[in-house]
C-alpha cells in the first residue's frame, strides 16, 4: 500500500468532514511559532539540538507582530490569564531561532491568531487540516523517522471537551478501518487536558502510538486575542503509522526511505476507483 494512497484518503475524509486545508508550504519556522507561542518553555527538552534541527544560515526570523510576541513573553515570564507563567527571563534570541519545523502545529498557532485579529463580526467556528512533512531528530527505528508527515486537524468552537475530542478521534479512525483505540493521559505544554493516541498493530503484536491530542491551553489562545469561551481541540497524527497499521507493515522503513520496495509502489496506485 503506498503512502501516497493513504494520503489521499486522509484528505478525503478530511473534506467530507468540511475542514479547510490550511497551509503549510514553509518548512522552516521560528522558534516564536514553533515553540513559544504553544507555550513551551525555552528550557524545555524539546528545544534542544537532540530533539530539533537547527537553522545555521538565516539563524535568525525577523518581523513579528510585535504586540502578541509581547503578551507571549509576559505570560511566559511572569504569568496572566489566570496562569502562574514559567517564571524564567524570556529572551527574545531563543524564539527567532529558525528551526526545520518539528509540527505542523505551528502552522496551527498561526491561524488561530490570524483568525482571533478577523473577529470583528464576532468569533465563527472553524475546522482546520493539514497533511505535511515535520522534522525531528529521532533516532531511526522500526517505528521512528527523522522527518515524516503529520495530519494536524483543529476545531475552534464554543465550549468544546474532552469528550467532544475522543468523539472526533473515534469516528475518524472508524471510517480508516480502525477501531480498536486507546487514550492514555499525557503532558503538553500547550494542551490541558493532553492524552495520547494508541492502536493496535497485529504484526508488532503490541499498541503503536499513533499520536497526540488535547485541548489547547487558555495560556495559549487568550494572549492572541480569542474570545474566553471560545475552546479549541486538536490532534496531531503520524501518517505512517495508521498506514503500517492498517496494512500489517511491521518496519516504518519500508514506506519510507532507501529500504522502501519499489513493487509495492508499482501494484498500488495512487487513487482508487470503484464501480458503481
């Protein structure tokens, strides 16, 4: 099965749920977007060269809008919206670091400011997408890559759960073909509640995380000028991973990269059509 075929069907399905492409044609981003505006510390793990690639030549991103850059330094060094903050000196140089883009999120956090300065008519609910290649630096594995594709899906309404979250990731998976799901509590910076996403793969006898989830933090959405009963829930998912498990695929590395067996592209076509 060609991840191409997968591909196409995630954007379908996608479409079908009327979400709205966003876009994510800028591999590299600043760590303002990557990182700070998701409310992730500039001491964190994840910043650091063993987990994140670094830009050497532009080092550094310029034109920010100014007054939320501030707002998402305040609320990292001395807190606001109803959060203590991190209480460390947010140093402007950490967040204009360019990085190759570790998620699609921040192409998430992106529109969701843009959205909350078009308000002006009041807030509109929306259901965002988006399907593209992330990079981390991961050591290579059965199950690990160091760049892959990401399907990012937001909802922004109004008082949106948890509940309201695994309703969406239930169905969305039921109509791939999976349906045996696990959620299990995890830690984000920039969600709160967080849980991760587990399938079970018949070949690897074992669940495979497929991604991640939560309801972004207040910490987050309100800085950029969202209304407070306003909630957003979103996920992130690996589009390798549904794909080795739906088709028994054991190593990570045979859809993608040098290993991958070229036959199987052959006598699996990009699209399928159906008789009616």
């Amino acid at each position: 099965m060609s991840p191409l075929l997968i591909l196409t069907i995630f954007f379908s399905l996608f479409l079908t749920l009327r979400f709205t492409e966003m876009k994510t044609n800028n591999y590299i981003e600043s760590s303002f977007w990557n990182f700070d505006t998701l409310f992730v510390p500039q001491q964190h793990p994840a910043r650091d060269e063993h987990d994140t690639f670094f830009i050497k030549d532009p080092m550094y991103a310029q034109g920010f809008p100014e007054e939320y850059m501030d707002k998402v330094k305040t609320v990292h060094s001395q807190g606001g919206f109803g959060s203590q903050g991190y209480q460390y000196e947010w140093k402007r140089e950490e967040a204009q670091k360019n990085v190759l883009r570790t998620h699609t999120t921040a192409v998430s956090a992106r529109m969701l400011y843009q959205l909350a300065q078009q308000q002006k008519d009041g807030f509109k609910p929306v259901k965002l997408f988006s399907i593209d290649r992330v990079f981390r630096n991961e050591t290579l594995d059965a199950t690990h890559l160091a760049e892959f594709n990401q399907i990012e899906g937001v909802v922004a309404d109004y008082n949106l759960t948890l509940g309201d979250l695994m309703g969406v990731l239930h169905a969305f998976f039921k109509k791939l073909g999976i349906e045996k799901l696990r959620f299990k509590p995890a830690y984000n910076p920039y969600t709160e509640p967080s849980m991760e996403v587990f399938s079970y793969h018949e070949g690897l006898q074992k669940w495979v995380e497929v991604g991640n989830s939560g309801v972004f933090r207040p910490e987050m959405l309100l800085p950029m000028g969202l209304p407070e009963d306003i909630s957003v829930i979103a996920w992130g998912l690996s589009l390798e991973r549904p794909t080795m498990i739906k088709y028994g695929i054991d190593n990570i590395r045979e859809l993608v990269g040098h290993k991958i067996n070229l036959q199987m592209v052959y006598d699996n076509p990009i699209c399928q059509l159906t008789q009616s």
